[in-house]
C-alpha cells in the first residue's frame, strides 16, 4: 500500500474530516425535529461517502487496510434490529457510526505518521531496511512505539511493513517474547499481534535517549602530546623534557 497523495495534504485532509465529524457530533439533540433529524442524517452519510472516496483515491491500492478498516468501523448499535426506528433513534445509530469511523481515521493516521515508506518515502533505503537485524528491528519497533504512546494497542507487522521491514512470523513473535518479558509491551493476540507500549518501556526510551544525547555532547580530551629532549645548538646541551619550558622562559627575561 503506497499513498499516492502527497502526506501533508492527506494528513490535513483527514484532520479535517475528524473535525467536521466532531461538529456533528456535539450538535445539542434534545429539540430536534423530523426535518433537522433527516438533515443530519443526509450530513452524516454525506461524510461517510466523501470520507470514503478521498481514501480510495489516496492509495495506489482501491481496497486497502485503511479503506477496509474504515467501512468495517461500525458500533454494535449498527447491527441491532433496525425495524420501526423513528428518525430520531436512526441519528442516534448513524451518529454512533460516525463517531466510530473518525476513530478509526485517528487510528490509522497515527500509524501511517510512523511509517516511514508512507511520510518520507525518499529518504528510506528499502535495501537496507531488509537486512535489518533482530536488534536494529527491536530498536525500531521501541522508537515507533514511543511515538504511538496511548492506551491503544497496534499491529506490529503493520508498523514493520510500513517501515519498509519484512519480517518472518517467527522473527516477530521470538520480538514480541523478548520485549514481553523484559515488560516493555503488552501484547493482544487477536488475527494479528497488537502491540502497546509499557511505561517501563517508556521510561526505557527516555533512558537510552537521554544517555545518547549525552554521549553526544561529551567533548573528548585533548590528546597530550608527548614532548622529547631538545637539544640547544650553541652549548649542545641536551635538556630533558621537563627543563625546556625553564629555559625558554629564562632565554625570554635574559
């Protein structure tokens, strides 16, 4: 899956449809009539159809994840006997579905903005990016954690590929066991891994950045230059390294 619009644009696109979906959704219910009720809801199912239309023709693929996850963002209110629902009831279930998806945008906006192939796709050697090791992936998958620090959980063959890393079912999980057990994640095991970050292994970032830094800024010593004997020329004599600076300074006052 490759965005094919350009990521600021789609990034302030889709902020936009977030904050119109929020518009809707804090409209104050309570003195609606018949005709406001129809007129939202045409408002709602308008967002959903242009929303839909904007991720299709944002991706070189029509049916990809994010279109995918999209249209299956529905609450457990959409799948409830819909029979002789008044205006009123069918907002309400609409609406619950609009809230849905504009998480579900948020969700997956926060994972492509740690895509590297996806917001800096120039910058990223896909040839080096395969022959990653098992330790520059963990590192990898931390850093990207780091950014995605929330309460949700999220896959992480998802954020390996659109890392430009292809990693084999038993590398991922031997990864997951690793960090597991050092209690650096928490793990779901739904269909795929679904990966949070701890506050151990948060704090473990922290650690390690600030330490970094610090290497960084350490300004190493000047190296000390061993001095030899200096012969003088007129007496021939031959002064020990400890001497020279003496007889310099005695040579300057004379």
């Amino acid at each position: 899956m490759e965005l094919i619009t350009k990521w600021k644009s789609f990034k302030t696109t889709v902020q936009h449809f977030i904050n119109d979906a929020n518009d809707l959704l804090y409209i104050e219910r309570g003195l609606l009539t018949d005709n406001d009720c129809n007129y939202l809801i045409e408002k709602v199912n308008n967002w959903i159809n242009t929303c839909q239309k904007y991720l299709n023709e944002s991706f070189d693929l029509a049916n990809n994840e994010f279109i995918i996850g999209f249209q299956a963002a529905k609450p457990f209110s959409h799948y409830l006997p819909t029979a002789n629902k008044d205006c009123f009831n069918k907002l309400n279930g609409l609406l619950d579905e609009l809230n849905t998806k504009k998480k579900t945008l948020i969700y997956y906006l926060e994972l492509l903005s740690i895509s590297d192939t996806i917001i800096q796709p120039k910058l990223v050697d896909k040839e080096i990016r395969k022959s990653y090791t098992r330790r520059e992936m963990i590192e990898l998958l931390m850093d990207k954690l780091y950014h995605l620090y929330n309460s949700n959980y999220y896959p992480i063959q998802r954020i390996f590929r659109g890392n430009g890393i292809k990693a084999t079912k038993e590398t991922v999980n031997e990864i997951v066991k690793i960090l597991e057990q050092k209690g650096f994640i928490r793990v779901i095991s739904n269909r795929s891994l679904l990966v949070q970050l701890s506050h151990k292994g948060k704090k473990y970032i922290e650690e390690k950045r600030t330490f970094d830094l610090i290497e960084k800024q350490i300004v190493p010593a000047p190296e000390i230059q061993k001095l030899e004997p200096v012969t003088i020329e007129k007496t021939k004599e031959t002064l020990k390294p400890e001497t020279v600076y003496h007889h310099f300074e005695r040579q300057m006052v004379s």
